[in-house]
C-alpha cells in the first residue's frame, strides 16, 4: 500500500475544496484565474498578513459616503425566525435577482452582532458611496461604526 506525504494530502484537500466552490458558483472561473495572476506580494497584501507602511494613512471613510435615504423606524415582523431567515428569504426572493450568492445560507451566518427578534424596533438608514473608483471593506465598516449601525448579520 502507498502512502502519500503531507503536503500531497493538503494539495488533494484543497483541490477538492475549490472544486466544490466552482460547482457551487463560489468562485469562478475568470476570479481563479485573477487570483493565480497576482504577485506573491499582491497575494500577500489582499490576503496575508502583510504589514502596510505606517506612513500611508487611511482615506476618511466620512467623506466616501453619504445618505441615501432614511426609511424611518421599521419594526421586526411577529413571524420573523432569525434561525430559518435567509432560507426564507432565498426562497421568496431569489427569482427577482440577476444573480443571487448561494453562500448566503442560515448555516453560514448563524451568530450576527445581534439577532433581530420579533417586535424589535430600529432606525434603518441606507448610505451610498460619493466617490468614484473603490473603498475598502474596512473604510464601508469604519463609516457605518461610526454612524453606530447596528450589525444585523448577512
């Protein structure tokens, strides 16, 4: 019987894993292929523990975004189940979007900051960004900590 080493193991496992995103839609093709064209350095900027030079200072997130509208205060619905939510939602929805995420699933965002209960009442405010080209994931969360948004899940 043969053995195979370590490493061999990991490379089998990873390839069945990404297999398994291509199938699902997770990852496609055209983003593999933009992942297997960066550099070691851009890899290890977007995803490694890269240290960017302290003297690059964060843009202010406040002047990226702006108000687009305010739906006043909205009221969680009595029959609102945060366990089954997304399902329901998927399945009621999924028609009306071009494209929808299949990993947006109960099972993948089962502990938000905070779990909606039925009568639960919230300010629901929607920003847009003012500025052209990209903002960063955290620049979008820095500004809507500081707008104190409440973080509901997915």
């Amino acid at each position: 019987m043969a053995t195979i080493g370590a490493d061999a193991a990991k490379l089998a496992g990873l390839q069945v894993d990404l297999l398994t995103k291509v199938r699902k839609g997770s990852i496609t093709l055209e983003e593999l292929e933009m992942f297997n064209n960066l550099s070691p350095k851009a890899r290890a900027e977007r995803f490694g523990d890269f240290k960017k030079p302290k003297s690059v200072l964060p843009a202010k997130p406040t002047d990226k975004f702006s108000l687009l509208v305010d739906l006043g205060t909205i009221t969680v619905p009595d029959n609102y189940d945060h366990v089954t939510r997304l399902a329901t939602f998927k399945k009621e929805n999924e028609k009306k979007f071009y494209s929808y995420n299949s990993a947006i699933t109960d099972e993948n965002f089962p502990k938000p900051t905070r779990i909606l209960k039925p009568g639960d009442k919230f300010q629901v405010r929607a920003f847009k960004q003012i500025v052209s080209g990209e903002t960063t994931s955290e620049e979008r969360m820095a500004f809507l900590s500081k707008q104190k948004a409440v973080f509901v899940g997915a």
